[in-house]
C-alpha cells in the first residue's frame, strides 16, 4: 500500500494519506506528491470534487519528524524545507477552482492541521482533535497556520491556540467554526462521500465561480466585488448547464450537468 493515494472516481477526486502507523506523518516525498495530486485535480476535468482524508485514526500528525534527524538544520535549509516543499501545497491548494473538502479522521497536529485548514470545508469525525503544536517546542506554524486559521476562526481564537498549542476537540472545533460538521467517527466516510457527490452534482462552473467569488471577495471592497460577481453571472448564464438546470427545475426533476 502507498503511503500517499489519489484517485478519481464519479468526479472526485480523494488524496489519502496512508501510513497510519506513523499517524500519517507526511515525508518530503509525499509533500511533492500532494502539491502534484491537487494540481492535477486542477487541470483534470472529470474532477469536479476533491477530497482530503487519512487511514487509521490520524488525519495527519505533520512533518514525519523522524526523516528530518538526517537533515541538514541550517537556517536556509529550514527555509527551504518550507518553501520548495510544504508550501507547495498551500500554493495548489489557492489554485484549485473546485470544492476541496477534508474529511479530519482524527488528530490533526502542527502541518497536519494546517494541511486542513487549506481546504474550503471540513468535516470532523467525532475523535478528531486538532493542535497548533509548534509553540510546544518554541517554533511558529511554518506551514501557513498564522494565515489560515485567522480567517477560520478569527483573531483571537486563532492566536490562544497559537500560543497556547492546546488541544480542541471534534465539538470545540465545531463551535468556533474550525469545522462545518461532527459525526461519528464510522459515519465520516459516507457523510464526506455523500457530501462530495452532492457538490459533484451541481452545476460546475458555477460552483467554481461562487468559489472564486468567495475567495476574491475575502480581499475585495464591495464595489470590485459587486463587479466581479456580475460578470460571473454573464458567464453562468451563458452556460448550457443553467438551461439544463432551469429546465430540470421546471420538470421537477435533478440536473444533469456536463460542466459546459
Ligand atoms: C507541533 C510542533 C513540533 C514541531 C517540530 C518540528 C521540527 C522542525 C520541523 C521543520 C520542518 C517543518 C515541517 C512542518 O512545517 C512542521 C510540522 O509538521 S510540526 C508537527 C510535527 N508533528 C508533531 O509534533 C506531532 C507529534 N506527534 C504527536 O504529538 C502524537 O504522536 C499524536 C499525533 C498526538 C498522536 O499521539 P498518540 O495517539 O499517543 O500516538 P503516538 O504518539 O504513540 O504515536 C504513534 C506512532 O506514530 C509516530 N508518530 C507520531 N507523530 C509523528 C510524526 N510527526 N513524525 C514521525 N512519527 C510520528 C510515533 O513516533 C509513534 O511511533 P512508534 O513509537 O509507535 O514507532
């Protein structure tokens, strides 16, 4: 068994982290592997989903500590760990026009729970904890923490579990937003399916557009917004999946959508 999968199947595309043994604990090999996986889900057009999971009851434990003792440690070589490697993969994930949920299986540590926090929806099984852990050992989240959980979960929640490195469970996650949803640990793997194939089912370029809309607007003022989002209507409009959906609507029955 690999210790990173991807595969497409009824439009979605899954990466699953697979060395449960070590927590699914990322190597630099894998790193390469995902920012490669998200940006092929990118440019693959039977890809209308993607989603984000582990094997075993570890989401993702972070760097794989145990491949960096080898490592040369100079300033330039952290930075270039950073830099060529993990933030690869925050950088595919910006890119990606499609719905990239995570389905957190379990605890999520220091880059693991930074991994999730770049995904646009999370859905958290009920054993699942989540732990900005750097400041344990004097280090700041070297993966993008300092910018995704702020906008996840605001200012001042982001900078107590910064500082503090505390442990937040499934429901405390659900409270402050971190995660959309809690559900049993057995029942995240049908809920974050059935979830995948109910995004998959709408319209495409409209899901893509909200999205890039979303995202755009994080960092507009209203009026760019405003404009932005007209001319994404023009372009929603002009697509034969809104006929098909309007025509659906009035023959009260689903879509069908061919993302064109
Ligand atoms: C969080 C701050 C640490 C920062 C140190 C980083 C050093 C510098 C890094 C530079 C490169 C940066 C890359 C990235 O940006 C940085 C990170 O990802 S930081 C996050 C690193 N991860 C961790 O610190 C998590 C460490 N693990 C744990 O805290 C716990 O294992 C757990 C995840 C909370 C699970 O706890 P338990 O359920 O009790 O399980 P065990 O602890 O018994 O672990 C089982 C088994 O898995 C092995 N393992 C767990 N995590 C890792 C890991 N990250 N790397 C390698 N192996 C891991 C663990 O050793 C056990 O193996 P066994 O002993 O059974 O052989």
């Amino acid at each position: 068994m690999a210790d990173f999968e991807y595969h497409v199947s009824d439009h979605v595309a899954t990466i699953r982290l697979n060395r449960p043994e070590r927590k699914n604990a990322f190597t630099l090999d894998m790193v390469d592997q995902w920012a490669e996986a998200l940006r092929s889900a990118e440019a693959d057009p039977e890809v209308r989903v993607v989603v984000l999971t582990g094997t075993g009851d570890a989401f993702c434990a972070g760097v794989d500590l145990s491949k960096l003792a080898d490592r040369e440690r100079t300033p330039l070589a952290e930075r270039e760990l950073l830099t060529k490697k993990v933030h690869q993969v925050a950088y595919a994930a910006e890119a990606l026009s499609k719905p990239y949920l995570a389905a957190v299986n379990g605890v999520a540590v220091g880059a693991g729970m930074d991994m999730a926090l770049m995904a646009d929806i999370r859905i958290a099984a009920a054993s699942a904890r989540f732990s900005e852990g750097y400041i344990r050992v004097g280090l700041v989240p070297g993966d993008g923490g300092c910018f995704f959980l702020p906008r996840v979960v605001g200012t001042a929640t982001a900078l107590r579990l910064l500082w503090t490195g505390e442990f937040v469970g499934a429901q405390d996650a659900l409270a402050m937003g971190l995660v959309s949803e809690v559900c049993p640990d057995d029942a995240l793997e049908q809920r974050i399916t059935d979830f995948a194939a109910l995004l998959a089912g709408q319209p495409p370029v409209a899901v893509q557009l909200i999205k890039r809309a979303v995202r755009l607007g994080e960092r507009q003022d209203l009026r760019t917004a405003l404009d932005l989002i007209a001319s994404h209507q023009a372009v929603a409009t002009s697509t034969a999946d809104s006929r098909e959906a309007m025509t659906a609507f009035q023959e009260r029955r689903p879509g069908v959508y061919t993302g064109r």
